[in-house]
C-alpha cells in the first residue's frame, strides 16, 4: 500500500478573535490590536480593594479626566511586549556604544572645568526625577482604565528607570569607573537650590491621587527640563568644547520625542472625547493653571544654577522654552493668550 503526502490548507473560519470581530470587522487584526485592544476586565470582580472600597479594582473612576471608549486610543508606536523590548534593546546598545567610546578616551573625566561640574552637580542629580517621574508613571500602569493607555503607562515607567540607569552610567564613566560622584551627586538633589523646584514638584505629585492629574502635571515639567537641560545644551556643549556632553545626552533627546508621540496623542484624545472631552479640558486647564507657575520657578532656578557653572545664558534659553510651552497650551486650548 502507498501512501500520498499531500498539503491540505484549512480555512479559518474566523479572521480574527471574537472581542477584535465585533469592534473592527471579522478581517484579519495587527498583534498590536490582539494584545492591546478589548481587554481591559470589565466585571465579574470578586471584591473592591480594602483600601478604596468606593471603587471597583479595574473601574473608569481612578481619574477625573476619562475617554467614553479607552480602546479607541490607540499607541502610534504601536508597542506591546516585543517591539518595546526591541526597541529600547537598540536604544540601550547605542548608549553603551557611546559610553565605551567614551571611556576608552577618557572624554567625560577631561571635560572642561565648568562643564565637568555642570555634569556631575546638575545633570547626574537628575536620575532622582527620573526616579520620580517612573513612581508617577506606574500609577498609570496600574490605575487607568483601557489597556491601550495602561501599558503605555507601564513602558513609559520601565524607560524611566532605564534613563535613572543611564544617567548612573554617565556618572561612574565621569568618575573613571568609580561610583564616587553618586553620593554627592544625591545630595545635590537634596540640597542644591537649583534642583529644589524640581524636588518639590515631584514629591508634590506623588501625593496626587488622580494618576492623569499627576501625569499631565509632570508632563509639563519635563518639556522644560527635557528642552533646557538636553536639547538646548547639546547645541551649546558643541561651540564651547563640551562634546562629549553631546554624545551623551543626545539619547535622552532621542527617547523623549518617543515618548512625546503616545503622550501628545492622549491628551489630544481626552481633549477630543466625544462625552468628556469639554470636562477634561476644562480639568487640565486648572492643572494648567495651579502647576504652570510652579514649572517656570522650578526651571528658573535651573537655568540659575546652569549659568553659575557654565556661565551660559540659560536664563534666556529657559524664557523662550516657557513661552514656547504657554504656547502650545494656548493652540490646545488649555490657557487663555495673553492681551498684546
């Protein structure tokens, strides 16, 4: 008897899963839509938390600011788990790359005086609010209702942790090897004038019980400090023999307009919601207005303490990046403009 191998193709019955199918059409779904879209737990819920038993463990009320449909929004990075790992894999090869060029040479311990103290006093202190900011972002992760939204949360607090890390990295590469200028570099953090408006801040923001609130807020003060410290020293690192600086930070610059493309498409969808949308913002423009003065003190006296050290004028720098938020807030709708 001989037998004949054949291929046999089975159609499927279904292109999709069912939950995809009735929101997207039975047509074939991105793994992005598979893992991300509809699952949020909706009910059965054995119990409320015993420390907030007036809401249910996956509820739409652990924020003011709310979406009629949290699935509608959608991460145009469109990461879950294997994309993200890849990505922030590259992006962590890259900064080690620089690192070891750096090393090899000796770059960051031969800065020039005044830049060398810039690094170590001001910039490796930050890994603190980095620290702080990942504690803000987790409760995202945790607390926002639609998954599409919570694992965004969820990376963005693994890349906070990640930049503490880099920013460690930078600290014992200055140092030759040595974890010497970390102590000193958390005192800074806790002593030195020019970072206690950003201390202040976070701590303030960890009380916050709305994560939203709290993510919005922090939000703020990173388009300063992020545009102050990294983007508008690169370009003045590069005329005043600080290169080295440059290679660095210039990863952290590159991370943040990432991270800017999911957080710039929440907020526009909670400004858009069908339901919502005139309460939400009405909601941010009272964090607007209650953190906004808090942001330029605390990046004002930043720049204070950038110009102690590098005699640079980042006082004018730091105006133009505030005026270059109000700005945009303004196009948003989040704050009246100024009369002429």
């Amino acid at each position: 008897m001989q037998y004949e191998l054949r291929t046999q193709v089975v159609d499927q019955r279904r292109a999709t899963f069912s939950y995809l199918a009735e929101r997207l059409g039975d047509k074939p779904a991105t793994r992005y839509e598979e893992g991300s879209v509809g699952i949020q737990p909706k009910e059965n819920f054995h119990y409320r938390p015993l420390w907030a038993p007036d809401h249910e463990l996956y509820g739409a009320d652990w924020s003011a600011v709310r979406l009629t449909d949290p699935d509608e929004f959608r991460d145009p990075r469109q990461y879950y788990y294997a994309p993200y790992v890849s990505k922030r894999a590259e992006m962590h090869d890259a900064f080690g790359k620089t690192i070891d060029y750096l090393d090899e040479r000796g770059l960051l311990a031969k800065l020039p005086e005044p830049w060398g103290r810039l690094l170590a006093e001001i910039v490796l202190p930050l890994r603190h609010y980095e620290s702080g900011a990942q504690l803000l972002t987790v409760l995202g992760s945790r607390f926002a209702h639609g998954t599409t939204v919570a694992q965004c949360c969820t990376y963005a607090a693994f890349d906070r942790v990640g930049n503490a890390q880099l920013l460690s990295r930078v600290g014992i590469s200055q140092a030759e090897g040595s974890d010497a200028l970390l102590e000193p570099a958390k005192q800074s953090w806790l002593e030195d004038e020019a970072l206690q408006g950003l201390r202040r801040m976070v701590e303030e923001l960890l009380l916050e019980p709305d994560w939203a609130v709290g993510l919005f807020s922090l939000d703020l003060l990173d388009r300063a400090v992020y545009g102050l410290v990294y983007r508008h020293l690169d370009t003045v690192a590069l005329l005043d023999g600080a290169g080295a600086y440059s290679l660095i930070i210039q990863h952290l610059t590159n991370w943040f307009a990432d991270h800017r493309r999911w957080l710039d498409a929440l907020v526009s969808a909670w400004l858009a919601d069908p339901e919502h949308g005139e309460g939400n913002r009405a909601l941010l423009a009272q964090v607007v207005t209650s953190r906004l003065p808090q942001v330029r003190e605390a990046v004002t006296a930043l720049a204070r303490g950038i110009d102690d050290r590098i005699g640079d004028d980042g006082a004018a720098a730091a105006a133009e990046i505030l005026d270059g938020l109000r700005t945009g807030l303004v196009e948003q709708g989040l704050i009246q403009e100024e009369p002429a």
